[in-house]
C-alpha cells in the first residue's frame, strides 16, 4: 500500500513541477541533464527523471491498470468514494497541461528523422487555401449557381470540369464523373439526379431564389448537396463551353481574371468547317486550337490580341482552346465545338 501511494505522490509531483526549457530532446528519451536537481527549484528528486507515461518498465499501478484492462481509462479513480470530485477533475486538469507542455518542448520524431523538424502544422493548414486558384475565383463566384457555394469546392468541381472536358462521354456521365469524388458510394443516387439535372432547363440571367434549397449548400441535406453540385457541374461545363452553329455563328464569352478581363470571341464559318478565335488578354499569355490534325499557336509577351483558326473540322465534334495567363499559372480550357441544327 506505501509503495502504491509513494508512486501516485511522485506521479503528482512529476505533474505539478514546471518544464525545463532547457529540454530538447524528443519525449521518450531521458535526457541526462536531469540527473541532477531540477534547476527551476520546483521539485528536487533525488532519482534521473523518468516520464511515468512513457516508461513501459516502471512498477507503476496506473500502468498496471491501463495494461490489464479491467477497466477503462475513463473509469481509473485514484480516490475512494465519498471524495470530492474536484480534486480527479484538478487530476486530469493537470494531465493535460503538463503532456501539452512536454509535447511543445519535446516534440517526438517519426522513426526515420534524426533531429527533431518543424513542419509548422498550422501554416500549412493556413496554405491550403492559397492552392485554390484565386486567379479564376472572381468568374466562379459569378456563376449563376441555386445558392452559395464555398470557393474551394467550386474550385474542386471547376478542375474536374477542366478535366472531363475532352473525354468522350454523355453529357450525364460527364457530370457524374465531376462530382463522384465527393459523394462515394453514391452512384445510383447520382445517376438519377443527374437524369433530373439535364431535365431541367439551363438556368440563364440573374439568379433566383430556388424554392426547396437552403439559403448555402453548407446547410443542405446530402441528396441537396448532390443535386447542387451537379447543377454547379453543368454550370461551370456550359460556361466553358462554345456552341457555334449555322444560326448561332458568333459567340462572345467574358472571363474575369485576377489579371483582368480575359474575352474570347469565337466565329464559326459552316461553308469552310472553319473556326476562329479572337481572344483579348489582360497580361501576357498564349493561345492554343488544336484538333487531332492541326494545332494553331500564338502569344504575346504584353495585354493584347490573339488569333487563331482551325479548319476541315467535323460537326459536332469537340476541340480544346487552351488560354494562359502569366507564365507560373495553368492554363483555361475552354471546348469549341461546332454543331448542326439538329443537335
């Protein structure tokens, strides 16, 4: 019974002494400068300091507990019935603050490190919106979306969209396929809101409140937020899309750029099977047309116009504009596609 009480009165203690800064070795390792009396003043033990949580070895009825497992952590009192709860409650009070206090000064290693690195986790939290591409943020957010939507999800579902543009599938796949990452598991349900969403007419002009949707889709229900995101999906593929036809030969497509107004201008000439495309940069940057027969290029080094053309196209086909903007960033795509009356 001494012994156990001697070894919670040290366990106590070990707690209530304050961190040596001093300390930089990892936790787990027994540093040698504490051999010797603690130099704060805050406790003297004659013994080389030991963590008791880290110690596997140590004759300790805390780990007795833990390690038999005939009761759970959360049930372990080391107080008899009838005392005052405040005291277990000040107990794991100071647990805390002391394993937080060692941790900051003696962060622990991976196996592989050989000195202790810090990866300051929370400015890498911080970085990660700044890997959403603010420079297409102000075009995205003027969407005519049913509701709000966070920048980085639009951002995650306009580089899908960059990314099914040019596959070779249905419209309805096209918008599954955008948005399956998000809802896994979920293929049936999405199937069949992607069969309402195309049901549905293309949403044009200013936008409206939707009758049935929250004020953002933060606050909808899962089936809402499958419905909305494939909604923002046809969205953002209409935007970056440019039909052209006999009766619709000209189309005139504003993209607004951290950079400034990107403008594209496409005409459509049926008698040739010839498209060409004007486009106004705000900055440096590059266009590219190209078909599986041809690629036409052209830059410039300041704001400016470009133009480009491709010819013997076949109808109904799509063929990727690709537009850059400053030399570090990724490039716009855009899908021309010249098409009959009938599609």
């Amino acid at each position: 019974m001494n012994k156990d009480t001697e070894a919670i009165n040290n366990f106590l203690a070990w707690l209530l002494q304050e961190p040596d800064p001093a300390i930089t070795a990892p936790s787990g390792e027994i540093s040698s400068q504490m051999t010797g009396s603690d130099q704060s003043g805050a406790v003297g033990l004659q013994t080389p300091y030991i963590d008791p949580l880290d110690s596997e070895e140590t004759d300790d009825p805390l780990s007795d507990f833990m390690e038999s497992g005939s009761l759970p952590f959360e049930e372990v009192s080391l107080f008899k019935p009838g005392e005052n709860p405040a005291v277990q409650d000040r107990f794991y009070s100071l647990l805390k603050h002391r394993l937080r206090a060692e941790i900051e000064q003696k962060p622990p290693r991976f196996p592989w490190e050989t000195e202790t690195c810090d990866y300051d986790s929370e400015r890498s939290e911080q970085a990660v919106p700044d890997k959403v591409p603010q420079f297409w943020a102000a075009q995205l957010q003027s969407l005519n979306l049913p509701v709000p939507m966070s920048d980085s999800l639009l951002t995650q579902l306009f580089d899908q969209c960059q990314t099914v543009m040019q596959l070779s599938l249905r419209e309805g796949e096209k918008l599954i396929q955008v948005v399956k990452d998000l809802f896994p598991g979920q293929s049936d349900t999405l199937n069949q809101l992607a069969g309402l969403v195309l049901a549905s007419p293309n949403r044009s002009g200013a936008a409206q409140p939707q009758t049935g949707f929250p004020s953002h889709y933060d606050q909808a229900t899962p089936a809402q937020q499958m419905a909305l995101s494939l909604l923002a999906a046809r969205t953002i593929l209409d935007a970056t899309t440019l039909r052209l036809s006999a009766a619709q030969p000209l189309i005139d497509r504003p993209w607004q750029t951290a950079a400034g107004l990107l403008r594209l201008s496409a005409e459509y000439q049926p008698q040739e099977n010839r498209i060409r495309v004007q486009a106004h940069l705000p900055c440096q940057g590059r266009l590219s047309f190209r078909s599986s027969l041809a690629e036409a290029i052209a830059q410039t080094d300041c704001a400016g116009q470009l133009d480009v053309s491709l010819s013997h196209l076949e109808p109904n086909q799509s063929y990727l504009l690709s537009v850059w903007l400053e030399t570090d960033r990724p490039p716009i795509e855009f899908a021309v596609c010249p098409v009959t009356e009938e599609v």
